[in-house]
C-alpha cells in the first residue's frame, strides 16, 4: 500500500517521511483552508462589489447611452439590448454601481449549510438542500453543469413571499403607442420551506402536499376579465409538474391548465405563465448552460431618485415606474453596471414554442434582470426587462427587507413589434398572505 502524500512547498512528501505530529498539523491547515475557501466563497457571493466596482467613470459622466453614443459602450451591453438602443428605440440613463445586500438570515443559512447540497443525477434533483443560497461558489465554464445551479441559486433565492397590489398591466402596439388594454390585478405568493426571515421559519406547516411555493393573480378590471384568477402550486420535488388552475370570473368555474398551456398567450397578453418573474416553471424543464460571467447594464436602481408617473393616484401617495421609449414599451428606470452571469436554458420539450431563452442573472442578488426568447426557428422573439429597486429606497414597508423590490417590467415581441408592460406596487411583506389563500377552493371565493 502506498503511503499518503501532503503537498508541502510545491512538493509531494510522502507521509511517512513526516512526523506524526507535523501529519496532524497539515491535516488541520487543510481542513482550516478549506473552511476558509468556503467563506470566501459566501463572502464573494454576497459582496461581489466589496474589493473593486465596475469601471464606470466614463459612463457616469456621459450620463444617458444612446443610438448616437452607444458603441463606445457595447461592451457593458447585452446584444439584445444593444440592438434595441441602436435601432433608438430606448435609451440608458447610467448611474453608479450599488451594493444590494441581501437579508443577513438568508446570508448565515448558505454559510451554515455551504457544501451540503448535492446535484442528483437526473435533471430535477437535487440531495441535502436545507436553506440558503444552495450553490455560492463561482460558476466556472469547465463545469458542464454550473448553469444548472445557477438556476437552482434562482429557484430558492432570498425572500419568503411577497404581494403586488395593485398591478398595472398594459398591452401596447409598439409602433403607435396605442394602449390596446388595460388591467388592474393583485398577485400573493408564499414560500411554504426554506424561509430565513418571517415566521413561520423555517417552513410553512401544515403542507401536506408538500409545496415548496404557491403563487395567486387576481384580475379586477376590466369587466370582461374580472375575476379571472391564477393559481399556480409548485411542489418542493421538482421534478413533479405543478400544478395550475384558472377561474374564469364570467364562467364561475375553475378549470386545471394543462402543462402546456403555461406557454400560450396569457389573456391575450405578449406574456406566457412561463415568463412571470423572469422564469416560472421547474429547473428539470430546461437543459441550462453557463455561458460566462460579465460586467453588463442592469436594470437595477432606487426607487425613490426616479422620475415617477402622474398616472394613477395611490391613497398612500406611491407613485409608479414610468415609461418611455418606442411605443412607451421600456420602463424609464436607471442602469447600473453589475456582474451578471449569463445562461442559456433550452427547453427538453419538443413541443415547447421556444427553442432557447438567454438569461442574465445577477450574481449578487440571482434575479433575473434579462432575458431573451427565441422562437423554435432560432430568431429572436421576444425580450424581458425586469427593473428591481434597492428596498431601502421603496416603500417603508420595503426597507430592511434585503429582497430587490420588482418595480416594473416589460415584454417586447420583436417580431409583432407589440409589447405587455407592468408597474408593480411591491410589498415584500410575507405575512400579508396566508396559505388558505392557494387553496383550490378559495378561488371561487371572490364571487
């Protein structure tokens, strides 16, 4: 039997050629460098901007990327956007980079747990996760699989629930500017496991069913959509398809969707039940590749330094995102310049519609910011911008939070040149749903 080998100043030493007592000293400095490795991990998960920020000076000073100055910025800008400030359909008002630090509960539960969870061997499964961010470590291009744990980071990302009330949603034709319709809803979500900062921590109980999440649209207006409700329960096995039911108000009768139907128009919408919140359905359902780490433009602000819209009067004096640009499809948000990990994600379904969506998840936070759909032809259909503001800059409630604020958002098919645009009133405020709240029954509740 050959004798263990320690790695000493470059050198393999056999361990016999060391004594038992200097044995037991490079035992513990390995296992104390490896614990330190995994905190630097934790630590440059959380703080990427701690040691250095992005090199925005230039930017900074130019103030607003344009059609007339925008390829001496290229570099900071993903293609999809960079096509669209080109083609002067927008324009980027640029500030300086900002930390969004997240919830110190969530931080401690991925310190805690860092290395525990495992990858199964099947798409979906995944061993020994408890709480926190499941996969901190850098995602590095030699590893086949670090797309998928990004998309896991984004699966059980920080935050316990939150409630949009009202929600403004718009259907646009983009040439025009014409708002074809306008309606009025309200979304609840809930976390059932893995919570880190409301009670009931750490799980939601009872949860016979097991869920791991559970999300409620409610339409208010129009007339002809009110009442219609969403319900959607995703289950902590996630290689078991959710489950999906809608009630249509004016029939007054639920009905389950169908696992395909989460890819059609939703209410006439340029949006799929797929789209919501960047990506709404299971990991298992996509074949996902890390495709890099860069520097890019991001939707990513505080509410509270915009110019805000007139347009609706809140009791509370919020005021919404406004927007602007072509056909005033894009939310008239700052950008800052953030890591962002980029993923493409390619639907296992032959059926699916799409034949890739491109993700850029934020390293700091694992929102997505992005993203990109492309048609089963490989033509760019459809692109998302999701603009997230720093809590403490939101409504009071927000403050504290440690969970971005989903502030506004827009769907553009390229193709219809048409776009579905949404201004959020987000209360990042769990205890505000309940869990009787997702139940079948509670949909005809509102008649």
């Amino acid at each position: 039997m050959k004798p263990n080998t320690y790695l000493v100043r470059g050198k393999n030493i056999p361990s016999t050629l060391i004594p038992i007592t200097s044995q037991a000293t490079l035992v513990m400095l390995g296992i104390l460098t490896a614990t330190a490795s995994l905190a630097d991990a934790v630590d440059d998960s959380f703080l990427p901007y701690a040691k250095r920020l992005p090199q925005t000076a230039e930017m900074e000073r130019v103030g607003v990327i344009s059609k007339r100055n925008v390829e001496q910025f290229q570099e900071v800008i993903d293609p999809e956007m960079l096509d669209a400030v080109k083609k002067g359909w927008v324009e980027l008002t640029v500030r300086p980079t900002t930390s969004f630090n997240i919830e110190s509960s969530y931080v401690e539960a991925t310190r805690k747990h860092i290395g525990s969870t495992k990858l199964g061997s099947k798409d979906g499964e995944l061993a020994n996760y408890v709480g926190g961010r499941p996969f901190p470590e850098e995602p590095q291009l030699s590893d086949p699989r670090a797309g998928e744990k990004i998309a896991w980071n984004f699966r059980y990302r920080q935050g316990d629930g939150f409630v949009i009330r009202p929600l403004q949603w718009k259907y646009i034709d983009m040439g025009s500017g014409k708002v074809e319709r306008h309606l009025r809803a309200e979304v609840h979500t809930l976390k059932y496991k893995h919570r880190t900062r409301e009670n009931p921590i750490p799980d939601v109980s009872p949860n016979p069913s097991n869920l791991y999440f559970a999300s409620h649209l409610k339409i208010f207006e129009p007339t002809d959509f009110k009442n219609t409700q969403l319900l959607i329960q995703r289950y902590e096995d996630d290689t078991k398809q959710d489950d999906a039911y809608l009630y249509a108000g004016f029939q007054r009768r639920v009905r389950r969707l169908a696992t395909g139907q989460t890819t059609d128009a939703f209410l006439g919408s340029d949006v799929m039940i797929e789209d919501f919140d960047g990506y709404n359905a299971r990991v298992s359902e996509m074949k996902w590749t890390f495709k890099g780490t860069r520097n890019l433009l991001t939707p990513f602000f505080n509410h509270d330094e915009l110019r805000l819209s007139d347009a609706y009067k809140d009791s509370e004096g919020f005021q919404y995102v406004a927007f602007s640009g072509q056909g005033g499809c894009f939310p008239d948000v700052h950008w800052q310049v953030r890591k962002i990990h980029v993923v493409e994600a390619e639907p296992l379904s032959a059926a699916h519609p799409v034949s890739k969506r491109v993700f850029y998840f934020d390293a700091q936070t694992n929102e997505i910011t992005r993203s990109s759909i492309y048609d089963r032809r490989g033509s760019l259909w459809k692109m998302s911008i999701l603009a997230k503001s720093h809590p403490d800059h939101h409504l009071p409630a927000n403050r504290g939070s440690g969970t971005p604020i989903a502030d506004a958002a827009t769907m553009i098919d390229v193709q219809a040149q048409h776009c579905s645009t949404a201004q959020f009133k987000t209360l990042a405020v769990p205890s505000l749903s309940t869990a009787a709240m997702f139940q079948v029954q509670s949909l005809r509740g509102g008649d």
